[in-house]
C-alpha cells in the first residue's frame, strides 16, 4: 500500500513539474483558418500563414509572434533590407567625404586658393592652344596668299599646297575642339568646387 501511495505522489510531482515546465514556456493561442481558436504549449503549426499571441500564465499577451512570410515576402524584406544598407554605407561613406573635405579645406579661404590653383592650370592649357592657334592661323594667311597666286587657273595649284591648307585646316578645327574642352574643364571646375563648398 505504502508503495503504490510513493508511486502515485511520484505521478503527481511529475505532472505538476510538467504543467509548471509548459507555464513557464507560456501558452500559445491563434484562431485559425476555420475561425477556430487554437491553444498550445508550443507555437502552433496550424496559424504559421496568421499572428499568434504568447500568453502569460495569467493570460495576459506576453508577446505576439508575426506569421511566418511568405517566399515574395521574403524577397521583399531582404530587397528592403539590402536597400537600407546600401543607404546606410552611402551616408557613412558621404560623412566620410566631408570629413575629409572639412581635413583639407580648413576655411573658405583655403578652398578658394585651390580652385583658383586648378582653374589656373586651365587657363594655362588654354593659353597654350590659343598660341598654337595663332601660328596655324599666321601659316594659313601665308598659304593663302600663296593660293592667291593661281586664282586664275586653280587647276595648276600644287598637290603640295593643297595638302597644306587642308593639314592647316583640320589643326585649326582640332584646336577650336580642344579650347572648348577646356571650357567644358573649367565648367566641371567651378561646378565641383561649388558643391564642395555647399558641403563644408
């Protein structure tokens, strides 16, 4: 009698550890998709596609639990995900920027010695191909006044001349392009100092 007593307190004692065990998980409860509302001790697999709420023992929300996404869902989620990081380095590497901008410009004063410096560079490229252009154009009044020669009869014009003018020609027409890139040069300058300085 006495052990089949001892046997029953042990049952006892195991079922109350276990009902105190699934307690302490808390208890999980969902209406599924049949409008029935489900409880167990253990998130339910029945509402994985709907929220399930964790209950305190005194039945009270611990916590509420999201439906499991879907395959799109996902998608959707890492797409967002990947887009704020991707956000999140270009404003760490924009800081990153106008630090050093902030390092290397001090003052206002010093970003516009630079710019100066660079436009000055410019200018010089430019000086030089205007000088260039002025030879090509002082050859070409020379060739023309040499062309004015066999205006009565151009058929007679030397093959050597007519190469010259049209070597003169396409120089002169290679130097209008080059002083316009440098114009272009200067433009991206003074553009990329501007928005410099708007960022010190």
């Amino acid at each position: 009698m006495a052990g089949k007593t001892g046997r029953l307190v042990a049952v006892a004692l195991l079922l109350g550890a276990a009902s105190s065990h699934a307690a302490a998980e808390g208890i999980y409860s969902c209406v599924d998709g049949k409008g029935r509302r489900l409880t167990a001790d253990r998130p339910i697999s029945e509402c994985i596609d709907r929220e399930q709420r964790e209950l305190n023992p005194s039945g009270t929300v611990k916590r509420r639990i999201a439906p499991t996404p879907t395959a799109q869902e996902r998608a959707q989620q890492e797409e967002r995900s990947r887009r704020e990081q991707e956000e999140k380095a270009r404003l760490a590497e924009e800081r990153k920027r106008n630090q050093a901008l902030v390092t290397r410009y001090p003052d206002k004063t010093a970003h516009d010695k630079e710019r100066l410096a660079a436009l000055a560079v410019a200018d010089d490229v430019m000086a030089a191909a205007g000088k260039r252009t002025a030879v090509l154009e002082g050859e070409r009044r020379k060739l023309e006044a040499e062309l004015e020669f066999y205006r009565k009869d151009p058929s007679k014009v030397p093959a050597r001349l007519k190469r010259q003018l049209e070597e003169n020609q396409q120089q002169l027409a290679e130097q209008q392009r080059f002083a316009a890139s440098q114009e272009g040069e200067k433009r991206r300058i003074n553009a990329r100092f501007d928005e410099e300085l708007a960022r010190l």
